[in-house]
C-alpha cells in the first residue's frame, strides 16, 4: 500500500492545480470565445478550493514549524545548558591538549607509537629509504625489529656510500649478566650462580640463555656481510635505550626493568616494554641532537668490532668466570631479592638498610654478655647500616634479646673496613635479634637506637635512686 502524500507534497500538488485553474481563468475566454459559463464557474470553483487548500496546509506547516522551532530550542537550551555547566572543564582539557601540541612540536616529537610492532614498518621503510645515514643502537636482541631482516638492505646501503654505524651488547660485561639474570626463569639463575667455576666445565649454564643465544645468531648471520663487519661495534656501558637515527629522524625508545603485570610471564625480555617516540631534527629541538650526541658517545667509547668480539668467544670461560668472581655477592643479592621465595618472584626483599656481605680479612674482634664477662671471638658475616651477623667462635650462651658488647680493633687497610668496623665499635652495644643453628652458630646483632639507651639508662638511675635511699 502507498503511503499517505506528506501535507508539504500535497501543498505543492494544490498549487500547481490552482495556478493551473487561474492560468486557464485567463486564457481560456481569449481563445475560446464561446466558452460555456458552467466551465467558467467550475474553473472558478476549483480555483478557490485549490486556494483553501494551499491555506490549509501552510497554515499547518507554520504549526510544524513552530513545533520544530521550540524542540530545537529546548534541544539547544539543555546543549547550551551542558556546555555552560562543563565550560571549565572543557577550557582546561582545550588548554593542556594546545600545551601538549604545542610542547611536542618545540621538541620536534612528531609521532608515539605504543610498541615496536606499531613502528615496525615505518622503520624498515625508513631503511630502505634512506639517503645520509643509518645509526642503528641495541638491534640485535630486539623484539619485533630484527637485525636479520635488515643485513641485506644495509649490506646494500654501505656499498651505496651510506653513513652505517651499529652498536650492539657485549655479553661478556657485568651489565649483560645482570640482564640475564632478569631475563632468565629462577630456576636457572640458581644453576648460573651454583655452579663451580673454579673448575672447567664444559658448558657453563649462562651460555644456554636467550641473551647469549641470540648475540651468537647475531655475530654468525653479521660474519657472512662483508660490508656490514666493519661498521659494527659492541658497548660495554648501559645504552639506557633502543634507537635508530636515519637521516633526520631519531626512534627512541628508553629502558626500563620494569614489567607491565599484563605481560606474558614467558617472555622476560626487559627491553621492549616503554612506547617508542619519534623525533623530527630541528634547528632548535635539542631532543633529536641530545640522542644523535648519545649514540656518538657511545660509538666513539665502545672499543670492540667485530674482530675484538671473536677473541672474547674464544676466551669466553675466562672472562665470565672473572665477572662472577668479581661480582658474585651482587648477583647472590640480586637472586635473593627478586627470586627467593618459591612462592612469588616479585620483590620478596625489601630491607631498610641494605646488607652486603664482608669482603676483607677478618679483623680481631670478641663479643661479651653486658652482664658478664664472658667472651668469645668472632667472625664478620655481613653487615649493614645498624646490623652485623656474626659467626661465633665455641659455644657461647646466647638468648634473642640480650645485650652484647663489640670490642675489637678495626684494621688500617683498607680504608673501607677500617670505616665500617670503626662504626659499629662506636656503636659497641648490641640486641641479639637472630641466632641462627649450626656448628658456628651465626647470630645477628642490631644497633640499639638512641631511645633504648636513654630508656635503659632511665632503668639504671632508678635502681640507684632506690638502693641509695
């Protein structure tokens, strides 16, 4: 079934029967000189009736148009009403997004990308692209943009003319450890730190990790471009980011240790968790030549190729046997404090003042009850700010809560021990707070504070106070 004509439509309609009726009004008598007068009538009639109708529904839109004018209106009055009742909110929002438009085109920041799979082609792009340069910082281990997808357009490129430089890690540094310490599952940080370095073995459980792993992919897939080798070198300092300079736009990206809790617990790469930002060059940006001079920095420091690197692989038992030697209670520290609980890996440790073992020759050094005179030599374990654990010597009665006195004599050298035992014989007395079982029991000894001393002397006046009266 049609619909129903809309009044505009049949408006329309009724005017043209009605110019159509007063045209014919007109012009018929004109050529039609014997026309009948029911004609006449009739064309008046219609005429008129057209006209009523054509009132009729004008009339009836001038209702519509009315009642479309006060909806828009009350419409319009409740917008006006919320713009009026969020005007503050909305000029602050209008402010800090012109600062902030206005902050990163000071600083030439041109774009954010919210990871590295974001940026991913606009980088190879870029590459492939370029006319001046490719500086290319912390690639090799990278998440998403890898260095094995580039060798060949690079390769290209410095036969080209192409200003190259690549820096990459040296695994064989403390820094490097320490990554694959966070990058590695508890499990096996405890077989890389266990194991007995002191004898050869044949295959030291640090080289089956990823971080390691990956750098000898790397150093084997770089061997086989003739012209990228010599445009390589490895850092030994902390890069603190992952970058890439082509031509005048710099890809940054800062590190971090930090882990968003919806990450994947299997991958503990460290890396690649911050947004990646993209610096234009300016005349007066100083964010794009800050990190052009960072990266010249750390390429004119880094003192190992591609040549260098080779003979540290062949020596590589050495050189880590000599970093975890020199460097094991740290790493101990670090296990202890993210992994020690087999509950939860996530920050079982948090000291008020941090503790580090004893590294010098032991000093001469005797512990006695305050009440007593008995004495016993001891050892030094650790020690910390208002804390020392100490390994004693025989037996010794000893019960949590006691006070002890510390007597020894620090030692002139070196410095650093004679300062820490200097300390706590100044501090002299000491609660028991831990005793731990074993054939040298080992008890732990904190610093009575300020307060207790003023409260255990109160206790000392009082007793006299008494007995003298």
């Amino acid at each position: 079934m049609n619909e129903r004509p809309r009044p505009f439509v049949r408006m329309l309609i009724a005017g043209f029967f009605f110019l159509a009726a007063v045209t014919l009004n007109i012009l018929l008598p004109r050529y039609w000189h014997s026309i009948p007068e029911i004609v006449k009538h009739l064309l008046l009639i219609f005429s008129a009736i057209m006209c009523v109708h054509i009132l009729e529904y004008a009339y009836l839109w001038w209702e519509i148009f009315g009642h479309i004018r006060s909806i828009l209106k009350e419409t319009l009055q409740a917008t006006h009403q919320l713009i009026d009742n969020n005007r503050s909110s909305l000029e602050k929002f209008l402010q800090t997004s012109n600062r902030l438009i206005c902050a990163a085109a000071t600083c030439g920041l041109t774009n954010i990308y919210y990871s590295r799979k974001d940026v991913k082609g606009d980088i190879y792009d870029a590459i492939e692209n370029a006319e001046n340069r490719v500086w290319l910082l912390g690639v090799t281990f990278s998440e998403n943009v890898h260095l094995d997808e580039l060798l060949s357009t690079l390769n290209k490129k410095i036969a080209s003319g192409l200003d190259v430089k690549i820096l990459l890690l040296d695994v064989f540094r403390d820094t490097a450890v320490f990554r694959t310490l966070l990058e590695s599952a508890p499990h096996e940080v405890e077989k890389i730190l266990n194991i007995d370095r002191s004898r050869i073995q044949p295959t030291d459980p640090f080289f089956h990790q990823r971080l390691y792993s990956d750098f000898t992919h790397t150093f084997d897939r770089l061997r086989n471009y003739s012209n990228v080798t010599p445009v390589v070198r490895f850092y030994a300092h902390n890069p603190a980011c992952w970058m890439m300079i082509v031509d005048n736009i710099a890809h940054f990206q800062p590190y971090t240790f930090g882990r968003g809790a919806s990450q994947h617990s299997l991958n503990l790469s460290v890396g690649a968790n911050m947004p990646v930002f993209k610096f234009q060059m300016q005349t007066t940006g100083k964010p794009f030549e800050i990190l052009e001079d960072h990266f010249r920095k750390l390429w004119l420091t880094s003192n190992v190729d591609m040549f260098h690197i080779e003979a540290r692989i062949a020596d590589r038992n050495r050189l880590i046997n000599d970093i975890f030697s020199s460097h094991l209670s740290w790493f101990q520290h670090v296990y202890e404090t993210l992994h020690a609980s087999r509950e939860t890996v996530h920050y079982t440790i948090d000291r008020k003042f941090p503790r580090q073992p004893w590294e010098w020759k032991q000093p001469s050094l005797n512990v006695y009850l305050e009440n007593c005179k008995t004495t016993a030599d001891a050892t030094i374990n650790d020690y910390s700010r208002e804390g020392i654990s100490l390994k004693i010597e025989g037996t010794f009665p000893l019960s949590e809560g006691q006070i002890v006195i510390l007597q020894g004599t620090p030692p002139p050298e070196p410095l650093a021990a004679n300062f820490i035992l200097d300390h706590f014989l100044k501090i002299k007395k000491f609660v028991v707070k831990r005793i731990g079982d074993g054939h040298q029991p080992i008890i732990g000894l904190q610093a009575i504070s300020e307060n207790e001393k003023y409260h255990e002397q109160n206790q000392i006046d009082s007793v006299l106070t008494v007995s003298s009266g």
